[in-house]
C-alpha cells in the first residue's frame, strides 16, 4: 500500500468541480422555495465531485461544518454549486462548496451558501486510504489551505470536549 509520501501531489485546479442543478417543483417547499436539506445535499454530492476527482477513490463525508443560508432560491433557479480540495490530511481531504443562484430571467446571480465538507478516501471495504496532497497555486487557495489547518485544529478539539 501506498504512504502519503509516495503519492505525487497535485494542485488544487486539477479536481476543481462545477455542477448545475434547476430548481423544480419537487426540490421546493410549500412556499415554493429550495428545501434546505435539497441544498446540504447538492452541496455533499458537488463535494464528493472534488474529493474523487482528487483522490481518484472512492469516498465517503465524514462531516459537514456549520452552514447558513442567506437568499432564498425559488422554483426555475439555477443552483451553480462549486467545489475544490482546500486541504489534504492522511486519508482525509476538507473541500470548500460554494452554491449560487442564478435567476437567468433578470440575470442575476446570488450567493446562497457556503460549507466546509471533510471527505475520507476508501476502498470498497470501507477502509481508509491515504490521499496524495494538494498544492495551493494561488492566494485565494493558499489562504484556504491554511485556514483548513485552523479549522481541523477546531474541529479536533471540538471532539475532545465532547468526549469527556
């Protein structure tokens, strides 16, 4: 089996993942806006793009972090969901999901909501494998790189205090 020292690393742009998704009547609510669990769910698949893309296995989410949902989306939207690798552990990757809307009957596009996803790379038996790093390229990754240290260190002690 491979060490994460063996496998070659690779920039983020390499497994950077765009998907669509319409907004039909079936995704909304009563009021006819995008049910919030439709959303997490774009949103754990358009990450999922990015960790296999990544890794080039199969994963699973391990977490999703905090997420709020600032405008709401409507029936006919355009949901743009974006995703790329922000950092690599030893199995587990974070991937960063941004979700827009896009009204392209008044061309207009929204910042719905964003999420932090942690991605763990698996065979088919479930067990964990080791993942090649990521290289931030450019400033806006770098930042992302470092600032998923941050909340790894967070989410660590999170479950510590849980724990006692």
């Amino acid at each position: 089996m491979h060490t994460t020292n063996e496998l070659k690393p690779k920039p983020v742009r390499e497994s950077q993942s765009e998907m669509t998704e319409i907004v039909l009547p079936n995704d909304a609510n009563l009021v006819g806006t995008l049910l919030g669990g439709r959303l997490m769910h774009w949103i754990d698949v358009a990450g999922a793009l990015a960790a296999f893309r990544h890794s080039r296995h199969y994963v699973v989410t391990a977490s999703i972090d905090h997420m709020d949902f600032w405008v709401p989306v409507r029936i006919g939207d355009l949901v743009i969901l974006r995703s790329s690798v922000n950092r690599v552990f030893r199995t587990s990757m974070e991937i960063g999901v941004k979700a827009w809307v896009e009204n392209y009957l008044i061309d207009d596009c929204k910042h719905v909501s964003s999420a932090y996803l942690t991605f763990v790379a698996v065979d088919k038996e479930g067990n964990h494998l080791p993942v090649a790093p990521v290289v931030p390229e450019t400033e806006e990754q770098i930042r992302r790189y470092e600032d998923a240290g941050h909340r790894r260190e967070i989410r660590r002690a999170e479950l510590e205090r849980k724990k006692r």
